[in-house]
C-alpha cells in the first residue's frame, strides 16, 4: 500500500471519530438545553396549591 492511500485512510478514520465525538457533544448540549426549558416551563406553570376541605376560605 501506498503512503498515500495509509494517510488518506487514518485521516478518513479520524475524521469519523471526530464527527462522531461532536455530534455525541451536540446532543448532549441540545439535552442539557432541552432540561432546563422544560424545568423552566414547568416553574413558571406551576399553579399555587389552594388549600381545600375543612378550615379552607370561602370561595368568593
């Protein structure tokens, strides 16, 4: 085998690692975002327990 075709092959390989390490990067960071809008979205949604049953306020 030529020193061409070894280089070219290592270079296709690590090309492939390093694809597949951003792409592993990028769904961890669309995750990570992914929480924290819905933890967010959940906070602002959350509606105060009203108290209900005995000893709870009239309802006007």
């Amino acid at each position: 085998m030529y020193h061409h075709d070894i280089m070219r092959t290592i270079m296709r390989e690590r090309a492939g690692e390093m694809r597949a390490e951003a792409r592993a990067v990028h769904a961890g960071r669309l995750a990570r975002r992914a929480r924290e809008f819905w933890a967010d979205r959940a906070e602002r949604n959350a509606r105060p327990a009203r108290p209900s049953g005995r000893g709870a306020a009239p309802a006007r």
